[in-house]
C-alpha cells in the first residue's frame, strides 16, 4: 500500500486540468505540455539536470495522458481520486465506540443517531481498520469510530 501512495500521481494536476474538464480540453493541454518537455525539443546546450528533470515531467505528461484519454480508465483513476479525498482528515465531532452503535443485520451495518436526525452508518467491511470517520448521512458532521479490541 505505501508504493501505491508513492506511485500515486495526480494526472489532473500534471496536465494543469479540473476533473470537469472535456477530453477535447484535456487533449489540447496534453500537447501544449508535451512540446513544451520533449525530449527532442530541449536545447542542446542544457544542464544535465535540467534535462532530466524535462524527461521526467514528460513521462509523468505522457502517463496523465494516457489515463484520462481512455474513457474506462478516466473514470476508473476519478474513482480512485474520490476515495483518496473522502480519507482525507475530517474535523471529527465525537469519538464513538463500536459497542454503542446499533447492529442492522438486514444491511450488514452499524448505524448511531445524529443529533440532527440523520445517522451515521458503516459496513462492517469498512471496519477492517481500528479507527474510522463517518459522516453523516444527512448533515455535515462526522465521528470517529474506535473498535475495542
């Protein structure tokens, strides 16, 4: 899991795009990018460091690109993208014990009340680590579970 984290590269971020932007969008940013660190475009007379550091933003262009032009693979990276910002770190409510949430054994879940009327609600195969967030299903606040162990 730590590779993949090391491996992860935002191909939006490196072809200077927004998720909303169109494939036609996308293209056009690609090849201005792709001129601007060609190999073969560099300038002979330039530091050796300088041109590895071209080649790389060129490989890190080309692997964007190759992502978000395909339409499956696109849509597969902007899943990968969401799950990646719902881990981010949330501004936690209150901290709730695995114990005091209810088993609904219909939907393989545990739900706890929100003081706005919504729940809380996570299945037990989001559970695999020791502490987790959730949100509210109704509102913007989130709690933080802790499995005793």
């Amino acid at each position: 899991m730590a590779k993949q984290e090391a491996d992860w590269i935002d191909c939006y971020s490196v072809l200077g795009a927004n998720p909303g932007d169109s494939l036609q969008e996308l293209k056009q940013k690609y090849q201005k990018l792709v001129l601007l660190y060609h190999p073969d475009k560099q300038s002979q007379d330039a530091a050796a460091v300088e041109a590895h550091q071209h080649l790389q933003k060129f490989i890190q262009v080309d692997q964007a690109w190759k992502i978000l032009s395909n339409e499956e693979t696109r849509r597969e990276y902007d899943l990968q993208l969401r799950a990646r910002e719902l881990k981010q770190s949330w501004p936690v409510d209150a901290q709730i014990s695995l114990e005091d949430m209810d088993w609904d054994s219909d939907t393989e879940s545990y739900t706890y009340g929100c003081r706005c009327g919504g729940e809380f609600v996570i299945g037990k195969e989001e559970l695999e680590e020791a502490e987790a967030i959730v949100c509210c299903d109704t509102c913007s606040l989130s709690i933080e579970i802790r499995r005793t162990t």
